[in-house]
C-alpha cells in the first residue's frame, strides 16, 4: 500500500505544484513561471483598482489560468477517480478498518 499511497501523493504534490507554484523557489526568491491561481488573482486583484473594461493583459492571463486548468483538473479526477478508488479496492480486499471518506462494502453473510 506504501508504493501506492506515495504514487498518490506525488500526484497530488505536482497538481499542487501547477495551481500555487513550487513553494520552495518561492521561499528562495527563485523565479518559476506563473501558477495557475497567480495568473488567475493577478487579472481579478489588477480589476479591483479600476472601472474601466479589463485589459487585454488580464483577459489573456485568466484565458492562459483557464487552458492550463483544464489539465490539471483532469489530472485530480484521474487521481480521485482511478488512483484512489483503486486503493480503496486494495484495502477494502485485504480487510482494512473503516478510514475516513472511504465506504466499506456491505457483505450480506
């Protein structure tokens, strides 16, 4: 269960990883491209400050946000969907307790 537990979690580090940046290159004053949620904030923070029509310059990076997006939420639905359930199975079968958020099966004797 180990190898699958931490085939998940590297999963779930990289989707991390593309929504908020790479935390550490942060914390080292490292440039990295935007993130997703960077480019999203930046556009809706930068229309707070005016009245006018958004710029073709927020439009394009909410435009980049959602096309990135849309792989990455992909992603997460494979992990939850395939990754996960097929762990859950692998528990369910070996006779693991109840774990939060997992529903055992019900076996009528």
């Amino acid at each position: 269960f180990a190898k699958d537990i931490g085939s998940i979690e590297d999963k779930l580090r990289t989707i991390q990883k593309k929504m908020n940046g790479d935390a550490v290159a942060n914390q080292l004053d490292i440039d990295t491209p935007p993130s997703i949620t960077s480019r999203m904030f930046g556009a809706i923070y930068d229309g707070y400050s005016t009245t006018s029509e958004p710029t073709t310059t927020m439009k394009d990076q909410l435009q980049i946000a959602s096309d990135e997006f849309e792989p990455v939420f992909t992603d997460l639905k494979n992990v939850i969907n395939t990754d996960i359930k097929s762990l859950e199975g692998k528990l369910e079968a070996a006779g693991a307790p109840y774990t939060p958020g997992r529903t055992p099966e019900y076996k009528k004797n």
